[in-house]
C-alpha cells in the first residue's frame, strides 16, 4: 500500500509539472505478465485461505525474481535501475529472515501494528534477526492514514517508481529565474581575457597596414597590360 500512495501522488503531481499522463497509456512493456504473476504470489502468500502457513513464506520469496524478470526486461524505462536495487534488497533481507521481512519493534509501535501476529506475514518482528537494517525500520506513524512499516528497498523502490511516471510523462519541475538584481550582469571583461586592438588583433589589420585592392576585371587587365584607352 505504500508504493500503490507513491504512485497515485506522482500521477497526481504529473500535470501540476506540465507531463501528460496519456503517455502512461502509450508505454509498450515487455513481459508485462510476469509483474502480474509476482503481484498474484504476494496476494496468494498473504490472502488466499487454506494455503499451508510453511508454503507462503516460499511463495512470498518467489514473486521477486519473477518481478525482477520484468526490470530486466524494461531495463531501459526511467527508474528501473532503483526499482531493481530496492527489491534486491528485499529479497537479500527477507531469504536471510526464513522468508519474513525483520520489522523493528519501534517502527511497528509508531504504525500501530501488532508486533506478533497468529498467521503468516510478510513483515513482522524476528528474533534475533539478520541483516536488520534491510528491514522494515521505517514507520508513517498511525495518526496519518495508511501508516505502515518500510524498508530502505522500499524507498529505493518509491523512488525509481517516481522517476518512472514523471520519466515517461514528461513532467519536469519548472524552475524561474527572475531578472532581477540577483541577477548578476557581466559588466567588464577581466583581466585573464585578453582584449585585441588595432594591428594586434587576429585576422585584423591596423590603422597604419596596406588596404587589400579589389581583384581587376578583365577590362581593367587589358588597359593596364596594353596602356590602351
């Protein structure tokens, strides 16, 4: 739910920032089925009833190499080098945590989450768990709504998903420079550029060099060879 808010705010942002969301619709990407089967593990691993709680820990893990045949895959699309580096760090943090993603105890207090629960989640306290900092130690405190736990893989994934919809877009932040006395005017040329005067300077004749004469036409050759009228 914390990347699906970072991506309707980017969409959001889109016009405000002079992109066209109509682009969204005219991207052509590769292998996009296999984003939706990584999104049907998730959801089968957490929701879908009568799955054995030893199964979905593997089905979790599962959906992230699939999901990351799809980065590669459109390796060329704004953002997907951040999106792939965050789910690495994903799936480094939760393969070494039996399939679970380690949650700190004060991020899951600042969420309001429980920090045991009965049946099988993605995200919850560990004992003694392994490489922590991967983790969800990252908290949007309960008052704000969706609040939730996340990960330093999360952010590098929002991130990538930011530079994705304003990189395909088009949207750019529109910067102003105001005319104003902030403004600096270049006044003089200093001294390390050198000015060029008269017979010095180069491809230039001086006051006191001979002027270069026209070319002579062919009438004017005749009367000055010949002496004629």
């Amino acid at each position: 739910m914390f990347l699906v808010v970072i991506v309707l705010l980017s969409a959001l942002a889109v016009p405000l920032l002079g992109g066209r969301l109509e682009a969204l619709a005219e991207v052509r990407a590769r292998l996009a089925w296999t984003l939706l089967l990584a999104l049907g593990l998730q959801v089968v691993s957490l929701n879908l009833p009568g799955i054995p709680d030893g199964l979905r820990p593997y089905l979790q893990l599962a959906s992230y190499p699939v999901a990351g045949v799809f980065v590669v895959a459109n390796r060329q699309l704004p953002g997907m080098a951040l999106v792939g580096i965050g789910a690495l760090l994903n799936l480094i943090a939760m393969s070494v945590n039996g399939g679970v993603m380690p949650a700190s105890a004060a991020a899951l207090d600042h969420a309001g989450l429980p920090r045991h629960r009965d049946s099988y989640a993605n995200s919850t306290l560990v004992r003694d768990p392994r490489l922590e900092f991967l983790g969800d130690v990252f908290a949007i405190p309960d008052p704000v709504p969706l609040a939730n736990v996340f990960s330093v893989g999360d952010v590098c994934i929002g991130l990538g998903l930011v530079a994705a919809v304003h990189g395909l877009t088009g949207s750019r932040p529109r910067l102003r420079r105001a005319s104003g006395r902030h403004v600096r005017r270049r006044r003089y040329q200093g001294r390390h550029q050198q000015t060029h005067r008269g017979r010095d300077r180069p491809g230039a004749l001086g006051r006191d060099a001979p002027q270069p004469q026209a070319p002579l036409g062919p009438g004017q050759r005749e009367r000055e060879v010949g002496h004629g009228p």
